[in-house]
C-alpha cells in the first residue's frame, strides 16, 4: 500500500517518521538510538535513512533466513548502525552486543512474538516501543518487570484511525519533507516492478524464497 499523494510512498512511514523530524516535540527526547524489527520491508529502510539524516543510530533485526548476510550488506549501504537477525539476539546479556552504541530509546515493531521481546530488551529505561504490524501473528508479550523496574511505555498505531484524524496539514508537511529528500536522493526504497503475468514469481520473491528481494509491486 502506497501514498495516495505518491504512489510510491509507504503511508505507514509517515506517522513513524514523526519522532524523526527535527520539529517534532519528542525528537528532543528520542535519544541517540532507536531500534526496531522488520527492518528489511520498505518502512524500515525507511527508518534507516531518515535516522541517518538526523544523526540517530540505529539498531536493526531481521529474520534467520538464506541471504541474511546480504540482506545485512544492504541495510548497512543505507545507514544502519548495527543489523541482527533474532538468532544472533538470543544471549542472556543482549545489551553486551551493542557495543558503543547507546540504548535506543524507541522501538518500533511490526512484527510481533519474539521479535518484539527482543526490541523490549533492548530499549533503555523509559522507553518507548511502537507496534504498527503484527506480520508472525503471534502476541506480544511483556514481562512485568519490563514495566515495573524499566518502566517502558507501549504505544499502538493504526493507520486507518491516523489518516481519518485531524492530520491533514501534518501529512501534507511530513509528504513534502520526505518528497524532497526523496528528491535529494537522501530517501531511497527499492521495488521491482512485475507485469500481473508474473504474479508467481512475485509471490515467491516476497516469501523470500528467492533470498532477499526488493518489495514486489505489480503492474496491471
């Protein structure tokens, strides 16, 4: 699904884009880092880049799955900071991994499961996590000293419910920003575009049976 305004901007990037523009009111408590899962689809090279322009760290997980090391080379050309897959991320003292880099301060998921426990562990005291997708179906589950001892916030996005809010003139700003970045080459999402004849393969390409694939979009 696309921007109306673009057709070939994601609209779920738009509301997580927010924390990452400069005159927005949490950028000043967001930290140096975020961290977040699903890293390879659209909104989380998205992610990436728009953190890279603002000098944010990032932490990045993907899935265990043939081409991850690619898939790692990828994300890495574009900015990312770090990039685990979740089996890299099951050790008992997860922080020890980051090294230098500051514990993020936000969070987002889209996946759910364990792949948002694993973003749980990594945030700093106070953080937040955002959850806008839920792609393994799986719950996410929150141990109570995660809110007792490290006091983390959970947020929940709805795309529907953003874009039928009284939201139009901070679309319409965030659509230019990342137009014009976009413009600048500062903001780049890979496609392919696939004739319908090809549905199969597209299909398979986004299951990743073909290794990492940029996003399939089909042409009627």
């Amino acid at each position: 699904m696309f921007h109306p305004c673009h057709p070939f901007l994601p609209p779920c990037l738009l509301p997580l884009a927010c924390p990452l523009m400069p005159w927005h009111p949490l950028f000043a408590i967001l930290g140096d880092a975020v961290v977040q899962n699903g890293s390879t689809s659209i909104v989380g090279q998205c992610v990436i880049q728009l953190a890279k322009v603002q000098g944010i760290r990032t932490i990045n997980i993907i899935r265990d799955r043939p081409g991850s090391e690619e898939a790692k080379e990828k994300l890495k050309q574009l900015g990312a900071d770090e990039v685990f897959t979740k089996s890299q991320l099951d050790v008992k003292n997860v922080k020890s991994l980051l090294g230098a880099l500051p514990e993020p301060a936000l969070g987002f998921n889209c996946v759910g499961g364990n792949a948002a426990s694993l973003i749980l562990k990594l945030l700093r005291q106070g953080g937040t996590m955002v959850t806008y997708g839920g792609m393994s179906k799986k719950p996410v589950t929150v141990s109570t000293s995660s809110f007792i001892f490290k006091d983390l916030s959970l947020r929940g996005f709805w795309l529907q419910k953003w874009m039928n809010s009284d939201k139009s003139e901070e679309c319409r700003t965030m659509i230019d920003y990342l137009l014009g970045l976009v413009h600048e080459g500062k903001l780049k999402y890979e496609m392919e575009l696939t004739p319908f004849s090809e549905f199969n393969m597209a299909l398979d390409k986004a299951l990743g049976k073909h290794g990492s694939q940029p996003k399939q979009v089909l042409r009627f």
